[in-house]
C-alpha cells in the first residue's frame, strides 16, 4: 500500500506500538487506584482497603511493581 517494504517498517511499528501501549497501562492502572481510594465502603473506609485483600488486585499490584522495576533497572 505504501510501496515500503516491510522489514522497513516492522521496527517503527514496534517503536510507535510500545510508545502507545505504555501510557494507556500507566494510566489505567493511575485510574483504578484512584476510582478505588475515592470510593467508600461501610466496614472497611474505602474500597480500596476492601480490594487490596483480593487476589486479582495483588496480582495487578505486584505486576505494575515489577513493570516500574524493570524499566528502572533497564535503564
């Protein structure tokens, strides 16, 4: 379509890929925590407190952790 081949163009697509993908998992992680702290729950302050105990939510945790240690250790 472009005339380009595509040994040419597979490595501007990975670059301009990670360049998006990143901030929208920054984001929606920054987004969850924050709708989480913001909401309150009856016995437990806020849902947050609730959620933290929650396997999906530990697992999302220790995910980001190590994403922002890794891009930290990397550089």
């Amino acid at each position: 379509m472009t005339s380009i081949p595509q040994a040419t163009v597979t490595p501007y697509h990975r670059l301009f890929g990670r360049m998006v993908i990143s901030p929208l998992l920054v984001g929606h992680a920054t987004l969850y925590l924050l709708f989480f702290v913001q909401t309150s729950h009856p016995e437990f302050g806020s849902l947050l407190n609730k959620r933290v105990r929650d396997l999906d939510v530990q697992c999302g945790m220790f995910a980001i952790s190590m994403v922002i240690s890794l891009v930290f250790f990397a550089r």
